[in-house]
C-alpha cells in the first residue's frame, strides 16, 4: 500500500492470528462517515474550537446553549451539566431537531456542540453556522 500514491504516509501496522477471524472482508464505500443528511453542507465552515482546559468554564456561561449531539443511548452514559439532549435515535433526527429547538430569532446565542469523537460535533456546528447562527463552538478533540 506504501507503494500507492495516496497511502505514502499512512502508517501501516501488520498482525497475525492463528485462525481465520472473519469469514470475508467486504468493503463499502459509504457517501458520508456518519450519515446526516443535508445536502451541500460546506465543511470547511464548522463551528470554532475550544481547548479542553476552556471549555468547563465556556459551558458554565449563563449566555452559552450547549447541546449534546450524541444519541439518546450514549447521552444515557453521562453527559455535561446542563446540556440539552436532542435524545435523538440517530445522527440524522438533528437535523430535524435543530430547526424546531434553536431559536432562529436568536442568532447571537453562543452554541457549543459536543459528541464522542468530533464527526457530528463539525457536521452539527457547520449546519448551524449555515442557518446563519454566529457563534457556534465545536468541542472536536483532534483540533484542540
């Protein structure tokens, strides 16, 4: 694969097993990672990013809305004081949960956005942020 233009620098790591672990390999090509749903939703528009160590005291704000972009099922593990669960059953029901619970008379809001690996918390403040509101926080932990 090193050989392969567009994987020189993927780091390639190799194991055995004793057995056959899987009965075939099979290979999808999916048009999304995590399935939202909205057509030309501009990625290089997502939400600003905030440090780790910043973001208890940016969340405690009386002015900040924070929303947990997870599934009800994981919101169910534990989840920020004070955040809104959509409790959605999946990543596309937020859409529809985002245009009838944020305030569209209400722009200026600050919204922070959080999830489990960053893939919804970008997709999320990226459509926010196309919905024409202003201060959108993502809390996607590879930018930090």
């Amino acid at each position: 694969m090193s050989s392969l233009q567009h994987f020189a620098n993927l780091f390639f790591q190799d194991s055995s097993c004793e057995f056959m672990p899987f009965q075939k390999l099979k290979v999808k090509i999916k048009p999304e990672i995590i399935t939202f749903k909205v057509p030309d939703l501009d990625m290089s528009n997502t939400g600003e990013y905030i440090k780790p160590e910043d973001w208890d005291a940016f969340i405690s704000r009386s002015d900040v809305k924070v929303v947990d972009a997870r599934n009800y099922y994981e919101v169910a593990m534990g989840s920020f004081k004070n955040a809104i669960s959509p409790n959605t059953n999946n990543f596309t029901d937020l859409v529809e949960w985002i245009e009838k619970n944020l305030d569209k008379k209400d722009l200026e809001t600050p919204i922070a956005m959080f999830c489990t690996s960053g893939v919804r918390c970008e997709k999320s403040t990226a459509y926010i942020k196309k919905l024409g509101y202003k201060k959108c926080i993502s809390f996607a932990r590879w930018n930090n």
